[in-house]
C-alpha cells in the first residue's frame, strides 16, 4: 500500500469561493491569482477550473503564464510583479500576458520595445506597502511617458498592494485608499487594488478589478470572520492515517527532545505527515487535527516523516484511521488551516504553499 498521505484538492470549493469573491464586488471583474502553483494546490488544474468564470489569472513569472499557455489555457494573463529583464518583453507578448510596471528601467523598457500591438500596463504605485511600485509623486510623470506611447502600451490601470486590509484597525487601509484614490482621481484612471480581505471587507477598495488570492482557496485572512469569510470553503484537505499506536504509562515521553510528557495513560499515534512533506515543524503541542473526524492534539515535536497525536480519548482511533491535518474529514467535521497555521505562529499562506511535490494532490 502506498504512503497513506495525500492533499485532496475540492474544485467545486474553488469556483465556490471565487463566486462569493465575485458576488462581493458586483461592479468589478476578480482576477484570480494562481501564483506559487495556485498557493500549493496545483496551477494548471486550479487554472481549467476557473477558466469559465474568471475574466483574468494572476501569476509572479513568466515560467508561471507559460505553463498555463502550455497547457492550453487562454485566459489573460497578469505578471503581478511585471517583468524582471527587458529581454523578457518579447515573451509578454508572443504569450499575450499583461504585465504589471512598477520601476523607472521597466518604462524605459517598455518604450524602447516595438510590439506588433500595444501592450496591456497596470502601473504600479506604493501606497505604503513599501515593496513595489512607483512613489505616489512620481507616479503622474511615468504614466504620462506610459500614456503618450500608446503604439506601446495601451489600456493603462492603476495598481497598488495594501499591507494591513486584513487588520480590524482600517487607519493604514484608509491612508493608503486615499493616496490611491487621489492618483486615480488625477489621472482618470481604472484601478486594481483589492486583495482576499479587501474584497472581504473593504468595499471602498473594489475597483474596475480585484485580486483576490488567499480567499479562493478557502482561507480566511481576516483578523476578525466577517459573515462573508464564514462562507468560504476549504479547497484543500491535508489526509493521512495512523500507521502506529502506542500505549505509555504516565510520565513516559514522546519524540524529539522528549517534548511532550504523558499526564495520565495515554494512547499516542502515529501519524503519516511530517516536515518532509511541508508539514509545518513549529507545530506546537495540542495543535488540532481530526482523527475519524475527531479533535485530537499533536503531542510531541513533528518528524520529518511522522507526527505523533494524543488519541486517548478517540476509542475508535487504529491504525489506518483518517487523520486531517487540515480542511475536512470523511464526516464532514472542518478544521481550518488558518487555525492550524496558529498553532505554528505562521500564517496559512505558508502552510498552503508549503506542500511539498513529494505529497500526491487528487482532484475532485
Ligand atoms: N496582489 C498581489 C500583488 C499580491 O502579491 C498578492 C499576494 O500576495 C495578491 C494580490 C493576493 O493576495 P491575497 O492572497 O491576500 O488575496
């Protein structure tokens, strides 16, 4: 039998929750961003499944858009951090791609360049992220430079990332909408702000596009659950087994360091998911996980290949019982990645991204 561990990704789920990121913002088209192979669960299938229903598709590279090229998929395509050599232009339009801009050499390059037809720019400007994008001031001379090159570039949009749209705190949201809605207001300009919380929770950012990422795979990046954000659904459920059971006496320890120390009797499991499989290490004790469908704790420090779990409580607990390390179990009982990514003092993003090739993804 093989390695009784497998991601089984829901893509009824994913067209779930990238209509309720569309129904959210009626008067604006959601990208769907797809980046890092569809935050861990597989660009090109995350990609088919969408085709119908999303105007557009965001990825970080080239080699990204040319998978799905490769694969067959024509929807637009957006590059989010534009491209990272003027020699790569050529490829941005052979493939159709649109690319967003977001330095000085990036608008030399782009007015140096003769495509066939004028290229798609979503200019970028830092609004206080402080990552990418052009400086609010400067951003009226590049567009005007962009704008006056329309046999280069055409349908120019305005473009900016926020840094805390997920916050319960709107201060920084609200100043950098207003920076954001003055630039566009000066310039007449489309805009695409909005990422997962935004489209959740910030109707002022919704544009003529949105970006909406993390939301469509069913994480909630809220700081507090909205009613919206209790309506997405976990794409990916993270599925393993018990491979092995064992009784210790109170006191008796388990795994690396003797982390975790048995209070009374205890029936520890063991469990087919470990690091080496991108299971997050820094799982502390009495993170969750369902054993037939069941809340249990992980007691002990997570091995390459294996976590152990306090299953004294679970009678029905043998080996090759269901154990999910995250989304939902075989009776229908959910355990949120958001929650377990807690447990591990990082965020769902990583934990999402993190699955490792060497876990089978199985489409649904
Ligand atoms: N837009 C940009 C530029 C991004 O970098 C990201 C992701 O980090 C997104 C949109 C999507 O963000 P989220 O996954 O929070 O929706």
């Amino acid at each position: 039998m093989a390695r009784p561990l497998i991601a089984d990704i829901d893509l009824d789920a994913l067209r779930h929750n990238y209509c309720l990121a569309r129904d959210l913002a009626p008067h604006s088209r959601a990208i769907a961003v797809l980046k890092a192979d569809a935050y861990g669960h597989g660009l090109v299938p995350c990609a088919k499944a969408l085709a119908e229903l999303a105007p557009a598709l965001a990825v970080a590279s080239i080699e990204e858009a040319e998978a799905l090229r490769a694969a067959g998929i024509e929807t637009p395509i957006m590059l989010l951090e534009g491209f990272f050599e003027a020699a790569e232009l050529e490829r941005i339009e052979a493939l159709g791609l649109w690319s967003a801009v977001h330095s000085a050499w990036q608008v030399d390059a782009l007015l140096a360049y003769r495509p066939a037809r004028p290229l798609p720019v979503w200019v970028k400007v830092d609004s206080g992220m402080h990552r990418l994008g052009f400086p609010p001031e400067q951003l009226a001379a590049q567009w005007a430079r962009l704008a006056a090159a329309d046999d280069r570039v055409s349908d120019l949009h305005l473009m900016s990332h926020f840094a805390t749209a997920d916050s319960v705190d709107p201060s920084y949201f609200q100043h950098q909408m207003g920076i954001v809605r003055a630039l566009a207001d000066e310039l007449g300009a489309p805009t695409c702000l909005a990422n997962s919380p935004a489209t959740l929770a910030r109707p002022e950012a919704h544009g003529a596009w949105n970006r909406p990422g993390v939301m469509l795979y069913g994480s909630d990046p809220l700081e507090t659950a909205s009613d919206a954000s209790r309506r997405l659904a976990p794409v990916m459920t993270l599925r393993s087994e018990i491979i092995a059971l064992r009784e210790l006496e109170a006191g008796e320890r388990v795994g690396y360091g003797g982390r975790w120390q048995a209070a009374r009797r205890s029936r520890i499991a063991v469990v087919a998911a470990g690091y080496g499989d991108g299971y997050d290490r820094h799982a502390e004790d009495g993170t969750p996980v369902l054993v037939n469908g069941r809340r249990c704790a992980i007691a002990g420090k997570v091995s390459m290949d294996m976590l152990t779990v306090d299953v004294t409580d679970v009678a029905d607990a043998d080996i090759g019982s269901e154990v999910v390390l995250w989304g939902r179990a075989s009776n229908g009982a959910l355990l949120s990645v958001d929650e377990v990514a807690r447990h591990c003092a990082t965020i769902s993003y990583t934990l999402l991204t993190g699955v490792l090739p060497r876990v089978p993804r199985r489409y649904h």
